[in-house]
C-alpha cells in the first residue's frame, strides 16, 4: 500500500513537473511569435503587448488566480490608486454620463487623438434605465447608488472599482482605467458621479 | 437583380439600428438576417459573398504575376491543385516551409512562390474598406472556402508543430495584455453575454465554437465586402487597443486554429452573411 502511495506520488510530481515546463516552454515560444506576428508595429505600439505582473498572472492562471496569486495581485493593484487632492469624490454626473457613453480613444485609428477618452461603460454595463443599448459583460449597474443608500464608504469603492478593479476583485475582466492612465481623476469622479449620485438617471 | 428586394429590407432593418440604438432595431435586424440566411441556404447564388468566390475562381485560373502562373499548382495541404476540401483541413503543417499556415497565409505563400509577386506588394491592401470592392486576397480565401461549403472542420493535428500551434493558440486566447488587460477571453469566454446589443460567441465551448466558425470569410452587409479571418482576429485586436497584427502572422495562423479546433466537426457555410 504505501509503496502505492509513493508510486502514485512520484507519478504526479512528474506529470505536474511536465507540465509546467511545458508551460515554461509555451510562454517562450508565445513572446517569439508575438514578436514576429507585430514586427510591422512601432515600436511604442509593440511595447503594449508586454505583460506586466498582474496581466501575466492573471493569463497563467486564466482569471481564477490561487489565493496567495490573488493578494499579491490586490496589494500590487491596491498601492496603485491615486485619490482626488481635494479629497471630493465625485465630480459631474452629466460629463459622467458622456463618458459611460463614449467608447473613443485607444485603438489606432483613434491617433491624433480627436477627443477625450471615453469610459465606455454601456459596452458592458447597464446603467440608465433608458439606455437599451448596454451590454452584460459586466454586471447591472442600475440603481447602484440608491440600493447602497448613498453612503461615503460605498462612494470610495465606486472610485477605487473604476480607478483600479483589480485592487477589489483580482482578475476581473474590467480595465484598470485610472492606473492604465486611460482615464483622468477628474473623468472618474465624473463616473463615480454618474454611478453614485441621486440625481443621476442610474438611480432614477 | 434578384438580389435588390433582400437588400432593401435588411437596408431598412440596418437604417434602424443606425437611427435608434434600439433593442427592437436590433432584433428586428437579427430576425431579417435569419430570413436572409434562411433565404441563402435555399438558394446560395443569392447569396453576395458568393460573387468574390467567383471572382476567386477567375483569379485562381488566371495566369498572373512575374511568373505568368495560375496558382492551379498551389498545394493546399492535400496535393496541388486540390481545391476541394482543403478548407476544411487547415490550418496545418506544410513541410515546404516548415511550419503552420492557415489559408490566408498559404494563399499569399502560394502568390509568391508559384506567380513570382512580391510578398509587400501582396500585403499592401489586404483588407478591404466598408463600401470597396473585396481585395485579391479576399476572393481567393472567399474562394478556397467556399469549396470546403458543407464539409465538417477537420485539422489534422498530427504534426509536433501543429500541437504546438494549437497549445499557443489556446493561451493566446486568454493572454490578457495592452491598456486595456483585455484578451480573446474577456469578451468570448462565457455565454450569452453581450457588447452593448451585440451578441458575443462564447468561443471556448465547442457548441458555440461550431456554429459561428465555419461563417467565415463572411459577407458583411454593413461594410458590403467580404471579411476574412485574419481580418476579424486583426479588428479583434484592434479594439483590444493592440497595434495592427501582420497579416499571417504566427499569433493568427496559431488563434485560427485554436478556433478551427473548437469547431472541430462543426458545419463550413462560408461564405455566410453577417451583420
């Protein structure tokens, strides 16, 4: 019996140790090919296609990081978060709400830039109730200040989930918009506004 | 001309979705494009993506390039000169180059080698604008294609090289990357979700893999011209925020067949029609 233990152990340390060389092995060969399958690219648009630490992790583990992956990934993402030096939260809902519209910025053809970066947060989110053009990447947005009756704390999250998701939830599938510096503090607050404000249509 | 009164109504149903970002628009689109696509299977030759398949064909038979060559000798993969079929078993290993192409890249591999054309000059335009006519490129694949019609996925994965490109394909679909951390996965790797009204294919679950695959290259009615897939994977990326992908390239060659993979056994119906 016990020499069938350890036989089956042996067994499985081989298969794991195959495995991740195999692993090791295909994300060599990933970086080569994706070299060569962008070398028309300049070279500050190639420099997009290097992982950082959070990116890499979260493909090796195809969004289901183990735990000890997951808090390394929410301390990291966590110090990233800048906050308003005024200390106010929410901005604009109205200029929030262009923004949650708004899908411009980023892709090549959106260079020499012709507007501001939009947040884009209907292509996932429902939000306004009048609003039928939202997707379900993401969960409904609708009425999400009201349900949380408005509070200060749940005002912060909103701005840490748009600044940095991956801060509360390691390996969403939601941009890091503030870290990414793909939106401004002020365009956040302008979100958070949109989201958090009784006045706004999300929460009409 | 037979072709005008489908055109008229999936013309109203897409003035509506560009008028109204509407559900109802959208639905209505969705249910002209399944009385379109039912239409097509009754009779394919009303079918516009049909038209670059024939010009394909010319193109094909057509003594060109440098070498004065039809391409009548290109080795698709089951002998030269086998056209029939040949979709359906690609990509896969080629041991004249040693390596893995897909359809699109062994087309301009065959242009080059067979006809004598210069590979830049081949990749000047190798997509085609909303409104152009579909490039050389496109009616070649749209042609090749449209010969697998009917037939069933079946790469061949037999090749080290072609295992090896199936394993990069499947963690390039989850390869998070770029401003936006996005990968294949982010938006094709659960069902029933949607960007904004549309519909999303839940590409890694083979039941959806099968049914959505074999529609390419595909008829777009909103750009009037034929997509192929190196240029949805290229669009993929472009939305990703990603830089333009080379035409043919390892990444796309090693995705495509990921995705052939998961439609293994699913029905070929390009060319399709699309929204």
């Amino acid at each position: 019996m016990k020499r069938l233990v350890s036989l089956a152990v042996s067994v499985a340390l081989v298969a794991v140790g195959a495995y991740l060389l195999l692993r090791g092995q295909s994300a060599a060969s990933i970086d080569t090919a994706i070299k060569s399958s962008w070398a028309s690219a300049a070279p500050d648009w190639r420099a997009r296609l290097v992982q950082d630490e959070t990116q890499k992790s979260c493909s090796q583990h195809r969004n289901a990081p183990p735990k000890a992956v997951a808090d390394a990934i929410i301390a990291r993402e966590k110090a990233t978060i800048q906050y308003p030096a005024d200390g106010k939260l929410m901005g604009d809902w109205k200029n929030g709400e262009k923004l949650a519209q708004s899908g411009y910025g980023g892709r090549f053809t959106d260079y020499p830039p012709r507007a501001e970066n939009g947040g884009n947060c209907y292509a996932c989110h429902q939000m306004d109730g009048k609003e039928l053009s939202f997707g379900t990447l993401g969960p409904s947005l609708r009425e999400y200040g009201k349900i949380r009756k408005y509070t200060e704390a749940e005002v912060k999250l909103v701005y840490e989930r748009i600044y940095n998701p991956q801060a509360t939830i390691p390996c969403g599938n939601m941009p890091r918009l503030g870290a990414a510096k793909f939106l401004t503090i002020e365009q956040i607050k302008d979100l958070v506004a949109f989201v958090m404000s009784p006045e706004s249509p999300v929460n009409k | 001309m037979r072709l005008c009164p489908n055109f008229a109504g999936l013309a109203v149903a897409l003035v509506l979705i560009a008028t109204a970002a509407d559900a109802r628009a959208q639905d209505a689109t969705e249910k002209e494009l399944e009385r379109y696509r039912q239409m097509l299977k009754e009779d394919p030759w009303s079918n516009p993506g049909m038209l670059d398949a024939d010009r394909g064909e010319a193109l094909w038979k057509e003594k060109r390039g440098p070498k004065a060559a039809s391409l009548e000798k290109c080795d698709l993969g089951k002998g030269p000169g086998k056209v029939e079929g040949a979709f359906a078993e690609l990509p896969r290993y080629f041991g004249d180059v040693d390596g893995v192409m897909d359809l699109e890249s062994r087309i301009v591999w065959c242009m080059e080698t067979l006809q004598g054309f210069d590979r830049k000059e081949i990749l000047k335009r190798p997509y085609s604008k909303a409104n152009q006519s579909g490039t050389e490129l496109e009616a070649l694949a749209t042609y090749v294609a449209s010969k697998s019609r009917g037939l069933k996925f079946a790469p061949p994965l037999e090749h080290a090289k072609e295992k090896e490109a199936l394993a990069m394909g499947e963690a390039l679909f989850f390869r998070r990357q770029g401003p936006m951390d996005f990968a294949c996965a982010t938006c094709h790797a659960d069902a029933g979700r949607r960007i904004r009204l549309q519909s999303l294919p839940f590409l890694g679950k083979p039941e959806e893999a099968r049914q959505v695959v074999g529609e390419w290259p595909a008829y777009r009615v909103s750009q009037g011209t034929v997509m192929t897939m190196q240029h949805r994977i290229a669009d993929c990326y472009w939305q990703m925020r990603l830089p333009l992908i080379d035409y043919g390239s390892d990444v796309t060659v090693a995705l495509t067949l990921y995705l052939v993979n998961q439609a293994k056994g699913g029905e070929i119906t390009a060319p399709t029609i699309k929204r």
